[in-house]
C-alpha cells in the first residue's frame, strides 16, 4: 500500500424502501382477490363505465423489494466490534497482495470490492516486478471502536500496525441479507 488514503463511498442511488417478504405476498395475494373480484362482477355485467380511469396497481412490490438485498436489523448480526477488525484485516491482506480479492467478494459492496481488487492487482504486479517489500509485514490490529449511528448500519475505526507503520482504518458496516457487508471504506 503506498502512502495515498483510499476512500470509497457507495453511489447516491436510494434503496427502495425495505418490505418482508410476507408483506409483498400479503399485497400480492390482495391483488389479485381484487382483480378476480372485478373479472367476477365483469362476468355478471355489474362493471359500470369509468370515464379517463386506468386501472393501475401500484401495490405490488418491485423486483428490487422482493429479491434484492434485504436489509437486516442488530439484533440479527453478529458483534460489530469483532467483524468490523476481522473484516479490516482481511481487506488491507488483500490490498497487500497477501490473500486473494475473491475471498472478500461477498463481504463487500460492489463498489468497495473494486477498489479493493484493483489495489491487489497492483501489489501483485509488484510482487512481480520486484519492486514490491521482499518480506511481507505481518498486519496486527491495534485498537476497534464500532458506534451504531443507526439499527443495521455500524462505523468502525480501525487501528492497524503494518510493519513500522500505524494505520487508520474507517469501516462503514451494513447489515444485508443476514451479514454484515463493508459499504465504505477509508485507509488513511
């Protein structure tokens, strides 16, 4: 890792707003109780004639609601303390060359696991250009502090000694799909 800070924020985009999955069925299932009531009166010929009406169900769920990711609350997830230094260890071995980018994939957002995979492709290159640290440094976790600004979201600042150097580590943790994933991440 040179001396340069990393930073990586998510994209502005808004998630759609969280459901269960119980409540898309639920909303699902009343639909089309309503639909299969209108065809029934239709059959009857008791359907009066709405001028400049559409009939449009905005109740159902979007695909993103139902089969995305869902978010998951604290009390769900494991201490944020301890996977927030796991996590952080295991990110700067791989922007350091000394473990694969894939084994972080799923712990990551998109985002955060390119930034992460481009810094390991850079300290392979170096590794093999012999202009990389001949002996690879042992990185030790000094000190974690986790606040939780919010259920299912932890930041945590990471302390880390890599050889002669000490480094600071920031960690933005959401909870998704029943684990926590790093979703910003700055190494000063």
């Amino acid at each position: 890792m040179n001396g340069g800070s990393l930073h990586v924020t998510p994209p502005s985009r808004p998630l759609p707003p969280p459901i269960s999955l119980e409540e898309a069925v639920r909303r699902s299932r009343l639909a089309q109780e309503e639909r299969e009531r209108l065809a029934q009166e239709e059959r009857e010929g008791r359907t009066g004639y709405i001028q400049d009406a559409l009939a449009v169900d905005f109740a159902f769920a979007s695909d993103e609601q139902v089969f995305g990711p869902q978010r998951t609350t604290s009390t769900d997830l494991p201490d944020p303390a301890v996977w927030a230094g796991r996590i952080t260890h295991a990110l700067l071995e791989v922007m350091t060359g000394a473990r694969p980018a894939p084994q972080v994939v799923r712990w990551t957002t998109p985002e955060v696991y390119a930034v992460v995979a481009r810094r390991n492709a850079l300290a392979a290159r170096r590794a093999a250009g012999g202009t990389g640290p001949r002996r690879r440094q042992r990185l030790q976790l000094q000190r974690v502090r986790v606040c939780e600004p919010a259920d299912g979201v932890a930041e945590a600042a990471v302390v880390v000694r890599h050889g002669d150097r000490v480094r600071a580590v920031a960690v933005r943790l959401v909870g998704q799909d029943g684990k926590w994933r790093v979703a910003a991440l700055q190494v000063g």
